[in-house]
C-alpha cells in the first residue's frame, strides 16, 4: 500500500485483499479494494484537487410540488417541514437554492437565477420561501435535475450535490428524456434521492440515485421525512472532496472483468469507464468525507507457468481538478497473481471477497424474486426470495433479513426454506426493493 497525500489534506488509503495464488493455467483474478478517507469533512487545508475547504459546496433541494402531494396533505407539509429541516443544517458559507419540481422546474429560493449562501439570514429567508409551496401539476423529473445543474453551474464550487424527494411516478417526460437529463447531469454533482409514501417508482427512484452517485430510500410516513432530510444535509456536509475516480491500470494482456462498488451499497462501475491514458480508465465514485468504501475488482491475465508472478493490476485513487488541473494520486495498492501446484494455496478463497460475492448475489436474488413474485411466478418467486433468506443469515446482513421477514414467512433460514407471504404491505415491499444493495461489511 502506498499513500500519497500529506498530513495538511484529506487523508486516502488504499488496502488490498486477495488470495493471489492461481493453479496451472488460472486466469481469474479478484480482490476487495478498501478505500478509506479520513479529515475530509473537518480539515481546513488545501492541496487537493476537489477539496470543499473551509465551504466551497453547494447544494439544490429539489421538491416534488405535484398535485399527488395534497394526497394526502401530510405530504406536503412533511415536505416543507423537511426542507426547512435541512436549510437549518446548512454550514455558514454553504451555497444552496430550494426548486419546487411540478411538470416544469421552478426556482423557490433565493430565485434569481443563482444560489443564497447559508447564513442567518438566507437560511430565515429560505423557510419564509418554503410557506408558498403547494401541490399542483404533474411530474417531470429531468426537468429538475436540468434546473439545479444550471444553479448549480453558476458559481465555483468544489462540492456540487442535490437533495431531490418525489412521491409519484415520472408521468410527464418520456423515459429517454429522463435518461438523457441523467446523463447530462452525470460527473457534474451527486444526488440523493428519496421517494415519500408508496405511489412513486422504485426503480425510477434507485435510478436516478445510481447514475448520481447518490443514496436511495423510502420515506412511506411522511412525519418521518424532517429526520431522513437532516440526516442527509448532514452528510452533505460532512464531504470534503470531489470527483475522485478509481484508476485501474492493468498489463498488456490483462482483460478486466468488472469493477463494482460492494460497501456500503452495491453499484456497477464497470460500464462506467473513462479511458486515461494507456492500460489505464477511471471509474467515478463521487464525493467523499470520512467514510470506508470496498470495491471488488475482477482480472483476467494471461495464463503463465508455475513459479511465475506478475502484477495483475494497480488500483489508483486519484483527485480530478474541477479547473483542469493536473490530477492528483491520493493513494494506491496493487493486485497480484502467482503461479502455484500448491493445492490449498490456489483454492483458498479470499474471506472478503467471499463475502462480498454473496452479498453482490444478494442484492441481485431479491431483485429477482420481488420481480418474479410482482408477474405472478410464485415458484420463481420462492426460490430467489429462500436464497436471499440463506445469504443474509449466512453473512450476517440482519437489515436485510428483517426487511425479507416482512415479505415470506421463514421456515429455515440456514437452508432458504420460506413460504411467500399471502399479503405483503406495499411499504414493506417497496422498501425491501429499494434497500436491496445495502450490504454489510466483512468481519476482519
């Protein structure tokens, strides 16, 4: 492990874990990438690309104003109360702007174009702006994501995130015109999504938080929304450094096979490559405070002799300059591969990335068995559902075994025994859905 940032900035550490023996003519190569930040949030010194400092952030509330939210009106007024919540946690020096979402995007605060910048005063301001919210008109979500970029845009800002709450389904744009909001908005600012009671989209929800590099979840009672908005207004503020990217350079000759965010949530990274230079692509991860992420990163080398080694692939963490700037590395670690005809060396299985796997396949058997149960498949539905119920136990994910407890009734869970439950709560099932990637981490 190498680090290579200075005691004046946000420390990054990279650690590696992986059994990196291989039998004759082993090509498949997996380790568990550990990427830890620490004095992201609280110090005060520059040096990084990226770095919020002393309060170079903004952030855009984004608030769903449809007519679905008079219904009922505990929603709108959650709401209010919720975003009221959330401009008192604004840090002094926080660029921020309220945006009532309806089938157009309407700027609430400051509203001249541009972001306040929390004080005192902005902040009382802001709640006075929040009294003229109400419900009316449809829902167009890209509408939102293209306005708060554009606030967003309009000062210098290292940290750059939305806070965006919907509570019905995106009837007023086509899906390929929230598909291309997405991506226009993408690698420009983070997003966390939430969706407040059991009428919107979960998928639509979860998607807009992934291509963010947000969080998502469900708020079904909205007297529950002030709580969940501060706790994320909090974390917002906690980030001290912007678009740090993964760097993966592999040898000539090795094919990478995926590289996938594991902890604290499951995300794909793989198709989200950026070339950087020779052997060498970058994969997004966002903004980052004091946290621990794991990442699983999959090779394919070349097949070599016994007693060979090589270096299979070197994992980066690097800062972006947001000015085009040079980019600076933070941290790094490495990936090997070696030859053995020891059995027991080359068939130890990693316990991290043990875990991970099944967690990885967690996520995935829950998707499944809450799509097969939603088209009637009840057999199909059982079996991926008893899966998830084996994983969970096996891992440890009590979270997640609780939420499944909601959906089947358990009768084994070391062996996935379940029965599917006659009827299921659309909250309980909803939030099983959304909350499906949630891992655990690896006991070490």
């Amino acid at each position: 492990m190498a680090n290579f940032s200075k005691p004046t900035v946000p420390q990054f550490s990279v650690d590696v874990y992986q059994n990196e023996f291989l039998p004759e003519g082993g090509r498949e190569v997996s380790a568990i990438v550990t990427v830890t930040s620490t004095g992201g949030g609280t110090s005060g010194a520059a040096g990084v690309p990226g770095y919020a400092g002393g309060g170079s952030a903004g952030v855009v509330i984004m608030v769903d104003c449809s007519g679905s939210m008079d219904y009922p009106a505990t929603k709108m007024r959650g709401a209010r109360e919720a975003t009221a919540a959330a401009v008192d946690t604004l840090r002094d020096g926080t660029s921020f702007a309220v945006v009532a979402g309806t089938h157009v995007a309407k700027e609430v605060y400051p509203g001249n174009g541009g972001l306040a910048v929390a004080d005192s005063r902005t902040r009382a301001e802001a709640k006075e702006a929040l009294r003229s919210l109400s419900a009316g008109g449809g829902t167009a979500i890209g509408t939102w994501l293209r306005l708060a970029d554009r606030l967003l845009s309009s000062a210098d800002l290292a940290i750059r995130h939305g806070i965006l709450l919907t509570d019905g389904r995106n009837e007023h744009e086509s899906p390929e015109e929230l598909r291309a909001a997405l991506d226009a908005c993408a690698g420009r600012f983070t997003c966390d999504a939430r969706g407040v009671g059991t009428d919107w989209e979960v998928k639509e929800v979860t998607g807009i938080a992934s291509a963010l590099l947000g969080t998502a979840d469900i708020v079904a009672d909205p007297a529950g929304l002030a709580v969940d908005f501060t706790t994320m207004m909090e974390q917002a503020m906690g980030k001290g450094v912007a678009d740090v990217v993964l760097r993966l350079w592999t040898p000539v000759g090795v094919e990478i096979g995926y590289v996938k965010q594991v902890a604290p949530t499951v995300e794909d990274l793989t198709a989200r490559r950026t070339e950087a230079g020779p052997r060498a692509g970058d994969y997004p991860t966002g903004s980052w405070g004091d946290e621990s992420r794991d990442y699983h990163v999959s090779v394919r080398v070349p097949q070599a002799a016994i007693g060979q080694e090589m270096l299979a692939a070197r994992v980066s963490l690097i800062a972006l300059d947001p000015a085009g700037g040079d980019p600076r590395p933070l941290s790094q670690g490495l990936v090997r591969a070696v030859w053995t005809d020891d059995l027991a060396m080359s068939t130890s299985i990693n316990p991290q990335v043990a875990h991970y796997t099944g967690q990885a396949e967690l996520a995935d058997v829950i998707q499944q068995g809450l799509d097969a149960r939603k088209s009637g498949d009840r057999d199909g539905a059982t079996a991926k559902l008893g899966r998830a119920v084996q994983l969970a136990a096996a891992s440890g994910n009590a979270d997640t075994a609780k939420l499944l407890s909601k959906v089947v009734d358990v009768v084994d869970a070391a062996t996935g025994t379940v029965r599917l439950k006659a009827k299921v709560a659309e909250a309980d099932e909803m939030t099983l859905e959304t909350r499906s990637t949630k891992t655990v981490r690896v006991k070490r």
